[in-house]
C-alpha cells in the first residue's frame, strides 16, 4: 500500500525517499502535493512525466521557511512584507532566482524567477525540515484533471507513480495557493487562491493587479483555459439542473433535484465551498451523470478563487 498515515515514523521515510530522487506525495493546506527534490534534474522530469504535464509549466518550490527560501530567490522589499503578513500560508511568491540557485532549470522551466511556498501544514513542514532539501510539488493530480484534496484521490490519479502517499486527512483550504509576481515595486496576483486580494489589501495597503496577459501565454504559464477539469461537460451560472445532469450547488436557495447532488455549502459558506469543490467534482463526476450544472456562486473572498477553477473546468478542452 503507498498510502500511509502520516506518523512522525513515515515522515521520515518519506523524507528519505525524496532525499533519494523519489517522488512522494504529501498533504499542505490547500491541496496535496506531488513531492520531488527541487535539485534533482531527473526526479523533477519525473514528476512531469507522472502527471502528463507539458514541461513549459513551471514548478513551485516548497522550503520550511524565509530564511531557506532566502538561499534560492532574492526577496524585495515588497516579498518581505508578503512573506512577514503570510508565510507560513498558502501564498506563493515568483521572485528573481538567486545567482547559484541549485533549483533544477527544468522546475523552473528556464525562467530566471522561482515560485516559492512555505507551507504551513504540520505534516509538510515536518517533511520539508527533515528532508532538509527544497522540493519542488505541483498539486497531485493528473495535469489538467481536478486537484486532489485527500489521500484516496491522490492515488486514484497517480497511485502507480509515487514511493509514497503521507495520508494527513482531507486538506484544509481545497484551493491552490495564491500566486503574487513580487518582483517588482507592486503585487501581480497571477493566480486567485486560498490568500484572498482583500487580505493581502489588508495586510499591506496595496490591491495586488490582475495580470492580463492573453491567456495562450499566460505569466503563470499553468494558467491555461482548460484546468481542473473532471470528465463530465461542466455548465455555469445554473438555476436548475436538467434530467440526467448533476447538481454543484450552493447555498440556502438550491433548487430541488432527484439527481445526484453536492450543496457545496448550505449556509452560503465560501470558506466551506472552497474545501469541498474538488472532493464535489470527483463525487459528481464519477455518478453517470450526462454533465455538471453548476449555481452561480458570489466572487468576492475565496469566491474568486471558486470560480477561477470552475470556469477553468468548464472551458473547452
Ligand atoms: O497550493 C499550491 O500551490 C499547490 C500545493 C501542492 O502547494 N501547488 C500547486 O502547484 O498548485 P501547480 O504546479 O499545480 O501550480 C503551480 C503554478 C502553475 O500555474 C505555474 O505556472 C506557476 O505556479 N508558476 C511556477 N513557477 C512560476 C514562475 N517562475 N513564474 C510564474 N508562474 C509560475
Ligand atoms: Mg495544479
């Protein structure tokens, strides 16, 4: 069995394991991840050809903490204040690669700037300090499929390609990390996530800026129109769903449905919703249904995020 109950015993062979070139896969707070040594050329190509992900997308490098991310990225004075508001948390900074960075150019996909994360699950900062390396995890998934927030979706995706599954529960948030561009004077928020713009105005004074770059080539190259898709044709902005279709919803107004359904959250929770929309993805996916209505959810707070993912699942394939 690759899943193992992360007891302070497996972190430590998982961390062995990634120390040897292997991949593991590991629960942070948002989704889980698909772990490699960041140095190791040949364990980070192992990690594209287990998700089937094209290699232009760059990887995101996960240290314990500032001082080890220090050693990789040159902070501005604008990361510092993002790292002090946020680290350890789901917020990822693309920052200038440091001149004898040891990250492997293909995790970074030759670019000249690094994503940094400092998670701050304890399985995964546990993991990160005993392994003592910097590890590049893309979420693990298969690339473009919906991410995986539980250890039992981890291996349904890629159970046949990692050493190991750290099972730490279902994952806190349920979105990926924000992603910020701090290498200049302002923040460029590259992808919505678990950190909101309202808490990153409220933590430093500035709204970060939406960047709008045409989406074919985007500046967080993973950002491609299709993403996070599950099989089923997914249909937006539903008041209904139709015969044979199942029902993503949410909130106190869900209309009746003798179908399969998820309420995403009856109280019109979007913290709640965050966590559950990709476990409601896979749930509904895998009933038969013809396709997936999804109700209209609000897009401010995490709804951003929400709904970034969910017109990602929805864009042509
Ligand atoms: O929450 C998360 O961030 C999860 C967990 C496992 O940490 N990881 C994650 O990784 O979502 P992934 O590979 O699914 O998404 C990484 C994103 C991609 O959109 C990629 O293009 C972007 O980060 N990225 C990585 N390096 C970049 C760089 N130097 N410049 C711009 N974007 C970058
Ligand atoms: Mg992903």
């Amino acid at each position: 069995m690759t899943i193992r109950p992360a007891t302070p015993e497996a972190i430590a062979s998982a961390a062995r394991l990634l120390r040897d070139g292997q991949l593991v896969a590991f629960p942070t707070e948002t989704v889980y991840g698909l772990g490699a040594d960041a140095t190791n050329g040949r364990a980070v190509a192992a990690i594209y050809e287990a998700k089937g992900r094209p290699r232009f997308n760059p990887l995101i490098v996960h240290v314990a903490d500032v001082a080890s991310a220090r050693r990789f990225a040159v902070l501005s004075p604008l990361a510092e204040r993002l790292a002090a508001a946020f680290w350890p948390g789901p917020l990822t900074l693309v920052l200038q690669k440091q001149a004898d960075c040891s990250v492997s150019d293909l995790a970074t996909a030759g670019l000249d700037t690094v994503a940094i994360r400092v998670p701050s699950e304890p399985v995964a900062q546990a993991l990160l300090r005993a392994a003592d390396i910097p590890v590049v995890a893309p979420s693990a998934n298969r690339s473009g499929h919906v991410s995986a927030t539980s250890a039992p979706h981890v291996d349904e995706d890629l159970g046949g390609s990692v050493a190991m599954i750290l099972d730490g529960g279902p994952s806190s948030h349920g979105v990926e990390s924000t992603i910020v561009d701090a290498t200049g004077l302002e923040p460029v928020l590259l992808r919505p996530g678990a950190v909101t713009r309202e808490a990153i105005h409220d933590a430093i004074g500035v709204w970060p800026s939406s960047h709008t770059g045409d989406s074919a080539r985007p500046n967080a190259p993973g950002q491609l129109e299709s993403h996070y898709a599950p099989r089923s044709r997914v249909r937006l902005r539903a008041q209904s769903a139709e015969r044979g279709e199942a029902l993503l919803a949410f909130g106190r107004h869900a209309p009746a449905h003798d179908g399969p359904m998820v309420n995403l959250s009856p109280s019109g929770d979007l913290k709640v919703a965050a966590a559950n929309l990709f476990a409601a993805l896979r749930q509904l996916d895998a009933s038969g249904a013809t396709g997936i209505a999804v109700m209209g959810i609000p897009d401010e707070g995490l709804g951003a995020a929400i709904n970034d993912r969910l017109r990602r699942a929805a864009a042509p394939r």
